[in-house]
C-alpha cells in the first residue's frame, strides 16, 4: 500500500515510509518560508499527509486539485513557493531534527520538483476541493520544534504524533 502525488499526467507514487520521509522534510522547508495566506493553506494541506494522524495509505494529492491562484501572477506566487520550499528541502534543511537517514528523500524531492515545474496551473477562480481554505491554513507553530502543525485540531506537528 501507498500514496499518490500527481501533477497533472506525472505521478509520483511513494510506499507509506516514503511518503513520511517526503513530507516530513517538504514540511521542515515550508514551515521556514511560509509568509503568505496561500503558503499557510499549502502547509495545512501537507499536515493532512500525516499517516500518524490521517492513516497509512490514506493520503496524497494532485497539483490539478490546488487552488493556485485567480490570476497569472497569483498562480506564479504559489508555485514558486512550492519550488522554493523544494529547494529548501534538497538543501537539507534541518533533516537532522528528523533523526533518521534519509537515503531516498532526495530522489522524492527531484521528482516532485520536476513535476511541479512542468506543470501548469489552470486559470483557477474557485477554491479547488481537498485544498485548505484560507480560514483552514495552517497558522499555528509547534513551539516545541518550530514547525506548522494542524493545532489546534490535532496535539502538535507531525514530530509530535510520530510513534516513539
């Protein structure tokens, strides 16, 4: 069992451990960068990819189901926010907190960077279904490891619903 992420015609199909080490590191870059309603609804919908939380095998998501932006320059805002927190994420960032090797997660990140520059946002004038809205974003930080979490709906960010 696994999850999908697909951007358009692309898939990116990750086993439930890749999916946690993928986005455990992509959260770990958007909690940094993150300044912007939209970046904020971005990093609620990547709280939902926790299987510790959501199930294993119960997530994933479609960039077609994004709602991007209502205008050109809107659309180009949020996604090179996703590529700039990729960027992040592939620099490392703070993958020491996560305590684990991660011999797999580069590979993820290249793929999803590579789907998310090929793809094209439609002209969207409506919240896409599944994509936090802005009353929904994830605007609460866990203040025990600095990351944006879903609080107060769950206990604390994906650190600390990770089994010990």
């Amino acid at each position: 069992m696994g999850n999908v992420f697909g951007g358009g015609e692309q898939r990116l199909y990750l086993s439930n451990g890749g999916t946690e080490v993928f986005i455990d590191v992509l959260m770990l870059a958007v909690s940094e960068l993150a300044d912007d309603v939209w970046d904020y609804r971005f990093a609620a919908l990547l709280t939902l990819q926790d299987q510790n939380v959501m199930g294993r095998g119960a997530v994933g998501f479609d960039l077609r189901d994004i709602a991007w932006g209502t205008t050109a320059q809107g659309r180009g805002r949020s996604k090179d926010f996703v590529l700039r927190a990729t960027a992040l994420a592939l620099s490392r960032h703070r993958w020491s907190d996560l305590g684990d090797d991660l011999p797999f997660a580069q590979d993820y990140l290249l793929r999803f960077q590579a789907m998310v520059q090929s793809f094209e946002p439609a002209d969207d004038t409506h919240d896409a279904e599944g994509f936090p809205g802005p009353e929904e974003r994830a605007m609460a930080s866990c203040t025990q490891h600095r990351i944006l979490s879903a609080l107060p709906h769950w206990d604390g960010c994906f650190l600390c619903t990770k089994p010990r």
